[in-house]
C-alpha cells in the first residue's frame, strides 16, 4: 500500500460528516449522537552526527491517519448505549509498531437502570479496578456491574471482569496476560464500606523470554469507614490480601512456584472536632516476599509505617511532618531498614493585604542501613520554591535545591548538590497576540569526593500567546554542563515550537523540535537532530434530534470505591469552565488553601490537594477575561530517573482518581515507565491519558508531553480538549 493511500480514510470520513451534518430523513438514526475526529499527520525527522545519542531513533518521513468514533444513544430514561471505535492508517515507526490499518480502541457499553436488576455491561478496552493491591489496569475483554435492591438501607454492587493484559487488538498473546475477577461491595450509611475481592491472573509460557507459565489467584477484603468517636472525625481504611500461585522467579529456576503469601493495609487519620485546623494520619503497610499480583501496584517484600501530623494556620499555610519507617527486603537475609523524619510547609507566607509570597519548603533526613552494613547512607534534602507578584502582568519565581548524600560504607563517598533558580513572568501583547513570556535561570554546583566541582549553567525561556483562533507556544532551553574531569563536559541546546489555528470544526497545526549536543571530548562527535510535523484534524457533531429526558439509575459511579473523597482538599470539577474569577478564588480560600499568587492569566496555589501525597502540588486556574477557562493540578515526581518511584506516585493518584470518579470513559496507555521516561515522552513513545466525562466538562489526568521536556502529572478540568491520543496537552504556561 502507498502511504498516500491514506488519504483515502480520511475521504470516507470527510463524506461521513458531510451526509451526518446535512441530516437523516429515518427516526433510527436521529435517536443516535454521533462525534467523532480524524486526523492526518505528516512528520520528518532528521538525524546527524551520533545518532545514538540523538532523541529520535528513525529519520526520514513518517505520516498516519487516525480517527476517532464516539456514538450513543438514550434508549428510555434510565437505559443508554454508548460506544467508542478509534483506529489507524500508520507508515509512522513512531506511531506504532504496526504498518497498515488496524482498529486500536474499541469499547460498546450499555447502562440500563429501567430492569429489575440494574445493570452496566461493557465489551471491548475497559479498565479493570478492584483495589491497588489487586487489579488496576487496562483490559480487552468484558465487564458487568449489578446493582441488586435488596429492599435494604444498604447498597451492592458486583462487578464480573475478563480481559487480555495485550496492548492491541492486533495482537491478542497469552504471554501478556489473562484476568478475570469478581468483588463484591456492600454500602451503608452506619457502618460504611465493606468490599470482597477475586482475582486469576494467568499468563502462558513465553518462549522468547525463557520465562514459564504463571496462574495466580487472590483474595482481598477491604474495609472503609468515616465514623466520629471521641471528638475526632476519623476515616478508617484496610484490606487485608492472599497470594496462592506463581511468580516470576527471584531466586533462581523455579523459585516462583507454588507460592503463598499475604498483605495487609491499615490507616487511620482524622482531625478532633473542636480542632479542624490540626490533622494526623497513621499508616501501615506490610507485604510478604511472595506476595506479588502481576496486576498490583505495589513494592512486594516490604513493610511501611508513616505517621503524618499537620497544622493549618488561617491564612492558608500548613505545616507538615512526618516520620516513615520502610523495612525493605524483608524475606530475605540481608533486609534494608529506612528511616525518613521530614517537614513541609506550603501556601501563602504573607499576612493581611499584601501580595502573597507563596511556595513550598520541604526538607528531609533519610538514612539507610542494610543489616550486612554493606549499605549505610545518610541522605538530606531541602526544596525550596516560591512565586510573588509584582503586579497584575509580572510575576517571579525563586527556587533552592540541596541534596547531601554520603555513603559512610564507602570512604570519601560523599555527594553534594546545589541548585539556584530565578524566573520571571511578564504578559505581552504584540500585533493582537496576547500571553506570556517566562525567561529563567538555573545554576548547579555538583561536588563529589575526591573529584574537582563541576558546574551546570541552565537558562530558558518559554512564549506562550493567543490571537482569536491562533494559539503559539514556544520553548528554548541551553544547558552547559562542566564535567568533572577534563574534557567530560558537553552542551546542549533544545527548542520546541507548536502553533494551532482553530476554526469551528477543523485544526490545523505545525510542530517543531531541535537538539543538538556538543560534548567536549575529541574522541565523542557531535549530534544534531530536529523534527518537523504538520497535522490537521476535523472533528464532527450530528447532536440527537429526539430527546428522552431522564437520568440513569445504574451508574459506575464509584460504588465500588473503598477510599473516602476526604483525601482530596478540593474537588477539581467544583471550578467548572465559565466561572467567575472572584466565585473561583472563593471556593479555593473555603477549602482552606488561603490566597493565590497572581501569575499572568493564571492562579496557583503551593498547597496539598491530595493529602495522602508528600509530593509537591499546585492547584492553578487559567483566567480569559476574568472567568475561568481551566483548572488543573499539578503534582510532580520526586525523582524522574527513579521509574518504580514514577510508576507508584502515578498509580497512586491514579487510584485516588478511580475512586472518587469510577471508571474513566476513555483511555490510552502506550509504553513503560523506564527510566528513560523524559526521552520515551518526547519522541511519543509513552502515553498515560485518561478522562471523565462530567456535567461541566472533561476532567482529564495523565503524564503530558511538554515543550520545555518537564515529566509531571497533570489533573485538568474543562469544557474540552484535544483527542485523548494527543500527548500535547500541557498547561505550557505554568513553569
């Protein structure tokens, strides 16, 4: 097949939207809302020099076609169909590993509340959650929840899954992966939430790999519960976990086999009735050596306990502490015993009317001790960001790193990091394009023992503006690093361009990319690499022409949830898109975060969304003409290099996501969290995107790709975005 051919698909769909948009004489289709996109991509790419060393693992041209099909309709007022058909013309090695056509997603669900038994039953991608120490992960295959009315104050729910953990269609293997499970939930309004879990997982021998066939099943029961004793308003949550099967092996051929092993979670936390500004949360987790579910999100072989207290001061600012404990390695003769005392205090600084000075400040000891002593380091860290504003239009920024990391098991093994920042943002207005330009600095000293200090200069600067339906966002960065050693240093200069130009039902849009890397060396050559891409998207709307009015009495509404919305500060779905600024701010100071520092078109607040994450937060609001355009929080990772850290704190609020909206209504996951996550995200070849459908708008959460290279989670709300296989959604504006 010619690659233009596919052109082709992108003609029949082009038709389809003209024949939906003129209309249908037949009452079936009318009942019927249809949307959907296309788009047609082309990118070159071009490598020089080493091109080991370059972000882009092929050159030349690649280009593709995807669509994307959403239909459904509302067959009586409690019984809807829906369903979602994407797929793909690719001759892009970066697309996908697949040339040709192929379908990609593909998912067909009804909700039917007008029956004795409510139901919703689903085929095609689905996403399969029973717990985080369980399931949590995408499948193809089947799922149905019932909602039994027992005639009860208490409510159930039972959910029925099977799936292949295989990534596409095309592609359907044993060796991916098999789940199949059941739970059970039990709802009421004294003794709260009680939930039972099964799970088989069974993957098939993988000839390729040498690794042999594995059957697992696992039980879980979970516990939840907001009960006030004693004047404290508590939450009380657990699961208790077993393990009967197989695992890949840990200790040579064969170790894996027949194994058993269990898990236990426990967490209190609360805050006195007559005290709301004063917080505390103790947590337990323990799991076995054998206890290792192919579909959990866990750290087997390891035992936890935190304790977490805070205080919230009336302007908004909280101080934290916390004490963690981390017996690793547990099982085995030469365990890991961590210890972490830490301090955070974030939000407003300031007092009264003045502008605030809001950040965060986090410092920590750790040390770390292996019982062999083979092991033995002592880690501290202090983390410092700030924002002020200077007026309306001008806002700057300020940050301090310190990381001392000495390994006393080893002499004169001692590493010390020093990190300056200073930027600034100021609007701009030029020929009618309004937005922001963010110039920064960041400075680096690296020391290590018995090495000379090597120094890493880092200044950016980032564009960000608007003009009608015209959006430019660009991204330039230098970094000069000074080696160690004679001859190790190199430079590196990035940039990254994207325009958009929107207009009713179509896209279209330029992309660019450069690198380039001089390293000192003689013996080392230079690299040069840059990308080109140009795409355009039409996107289609036939609205339902016969509307049946009602609501759905069976829902995936986070029935089968087991962790209260408590552990959120705020509800990101409360800042709905169109809001006045000044009803925004209201909520965020009523929910205990204090005053925003004004950014140009932006507020942020350095405060703790999630309260269960020791993660740095933000929560942020984009302004167009004093109403709010989007809301978003912002929580970065603590180390970007560190994939199982990345993978957990992902996972993690992840589940909090899941519990509190249920199961996204579309998803797309491609690649592995590896340590080369930052390059694996810039040249797509990793994707974590998932959404929500809700009454104001779009809730999305994922890892987006970002012009100046930045890895971080972002949680959007608004009234759109664009298709959920497109990773350049970023809010690019906030540094």
């Amino acid at each position: 097949m010619k690659r233009y051919n596919h052109l082709l698909l992108f003609c029949i769909l082009l038709s389809a939207e003209t024949l939906a948009a003129a209309g249908d004489n037949g009452a079936g289709i009318d009942l019927w809302q249809i949307s959907g996109s296309n788009t047609l991509r082309y990118d070159y790419y071009n490598n020089s020099g080493d091109i080991a060393a370059s972000p882009y693992r092929f050159s030349n041209t690649q280009i593709y076609d995807e669509f994307n099909l959403n239909f459904k309709r509302q067959l009586s007022p409690y019984n809807r169909l829906q369903g979602n058909v994407s797929g793909l013309f690719n001759d892009s090695l970066y697309r996908s590993r697949f040339q040709g056509g192929s379908i990609e997603r593909f998912s067909l669900k009804q909700e039917n509340g007008a029956v004795n038994l409510p139901y919703r039953a689903e085929v095609g991608d689905l996403f399969a959650f029973q717990s985080f120490r369980t399931i949590q992960r995408t499948l193809k295959g089947a799922q149905i929840e019932l909602q039994p009315d027992l005639a009860t104050d208490t409510q159930h729910s039972i959910i029925v899954f099977t799936g292949s953990a295989s990534a596409d269609w095309r592609d359907i293997k044993s060796t991916d992966g098999w789940s199949s499970g059941i739970s059970w939930l039990a709802q009421g309004s004294a003794w709260g939430k009680l939930a039972a879990n099964f799970l088989n997982n069974y993957k098939s021998t993988n000839a390729t790999t040498l690794t042999a066939s594995t059957q697992q099943t696992i039980y879980s029961l979970a516990y939840e519960n907001q009960p006030q004793w004693f004047g404290q308003a508590l939450t009380l949550e657990g699961e208790a976990g077993y393990f009967n099967g197989d695992h890949a092996d840990i200790a040579g051929v064969g170790s894996g086999k027949d194994k058993q092993g269990s898990a236990l979670f426990a967490q209190i936390s609360g805050r006195p009735t007559t005290l709301p500004a004063l917080n505390y949360r103790l947590r337990y987790e323990s799991y076995d050596q054998d206890y290792r579910p192919d579909t959990a999100s866990i750290q087997p072989d390891r035992l936890s306990r935190e304790g977490h207290l805070s205080w919230r001061f009336n302007n908004g600012l909280t101080l934290r502490g916390r004490r963690q404990n981390f017996y690793s390695n547990k099982g085995t003769v030469n365990p890991l015993t961590t210890d972490v005392y830490g301090l955070n205090l974030s939000g407003p600084f300031s007092i009264g009317n003045v502008s605030p000075l809001s950040g965060n400040i986090d410092a920590f000891k750790q040390t770390a001790e292996s019982r062999n002593r083979a092991t033995i380091t002592d880690t501290r860290v202090v983390n410092i960001n700030v924002s002020q504003s200077l007026s309306r239009d001008i806002s700057i920024r300020g940050g301090f790193f310190y990381s001392n990391i000495n390994n006393k098991a080893i002499p004169q093994n001692l590493s010390i990091t020093r990190q300056y920042l200073t930027g600034l943002n100021f609007k701009a207005q030029w020929r009618g394009f309004s937005g922001t330009i963010s110039p920064a600095f960041v400075i680096r000293r690296l020391d290590n023992s018995g090495k000379r200090t090597s120094w890493e200069r880092n200044p950016t600067l980032s564009l960000n503006a608007s003009r009608g339906p015209h959006t430019l966002s660009f991204s330039h960065a230098v970094l000069s690093q000074g080696g160690a050693a004679a001859g190790l240093g190199q430079l590196t200069r990035t940039s990254g361009m994207n325009y958009r130009y929107t207009q009713k039902s179509y896209t279209f849009g330029l992309e660019g990319n450069w690198y380039q890397r001089n390293p000192d060396s003689p013996l080392s050559r230079n690299t040069d690499a840059w990308r080109i891409g140009a795409y355009w998207t039409l996107n289609f709307d036939k609205p339902v022409k016969q509307v049946i009015a009602g609501s759905l009495a069976a829902s995936s509404s986070g029935m089968r949830a087991v962790a209260p919305s408590s552990r959120l500060a705020l509800d990101l779905t409360r800042l709905t898109p169109g809001m006045m600024e000044g009803e925004a701010r209201k909520i965020a100071i009523n929910s205990d975060l204090g005053k925003p520092t004004k950014q140009p078109g932006l507020l942020v607040w350095f405060n703790r969304i999630f309260r269960d994450l020791d993660q740095s937060q933000r929560l942020v609001i984009q302004l167009l003409n004093s109403e709010l355009a989007r809301s978003a929080i912002i929580i970065d990772f603590d180390d970007v290099g560190d994939s199982q850290s990345v993978e957990q704190t992902f996972e993690r609020v992840r589940q909090q996501l899941l519990l509190r909206y249920g199961t996204p209504d579309s998803f797309f996951e491609q690649g592995d969290f590896t340590a080369n996550i930052a390059l694996e995200l810039s040249s797509e070849r990793f994707y974590r995107s998932m959404q929500w459908e809700i009454a104001d708008g779009v809730l999305r959460f994922g890892i987006p790709r970002r012009l100046d290279g930045q890895v971080r989670m972002e949680i959007q709300f608004a009234r759109e975005f664009p298709t959920i296989k497109e990773s350049l959604w970023s809010l690019e504006e906030l540094q």
